[in-house]
C-alpha cells in the first residue's frame, strides 16, 4: 500500500497517519518514519521506545489486524 492509500484507510476508521518532522542531523530523536493517532491525538501505533518509530509495514499490519 502507498502511503495515501495507507491515510485514507486510516480516516475511514477515525484515525490519522503523523509523519516525523524532517530529520536534521542535529536532531537525531525522532524515529524512523510515522505514528498513528486517534481522533483524541492518542497515539495508537508508533510510540513505543521513541516517537515516530513505526514504518509503513507496521501501520499496514495494524490496518490488517
């Protein structure tokens, strides 16, 4: 899945795709990629030991789930 068809998904359920802010090499805590949020700003995926630690795969497995 791309990551607009990934977004719509997320939507369809009440759910957003955050993408990490773009990386400097002065700021080195963000993670690799996204975090998915409900509609209370709650993180659903993606916050685990950093923020912004989930990939594309992990936001589409959890659309599976």
């Amino acid at each position: 899945m791309t990551e607009s068809q990934i977004r719509r998904a997320l939507a369809a359920k009440g759910l957003r795709l955050k993408k990490a802010p773009s990386r400097h090499w002065t700021r080195a805590e963000y993670g690799p990629g996204y975090m998915v949020t409900d509609e209370r700003n709650i993180v659903v995926l993606g916050c685990g030991q950093r923020e912004f630690d989930a990939t594309l795969a992990d936001v589409a497995a959890l659309l599976r789930a």
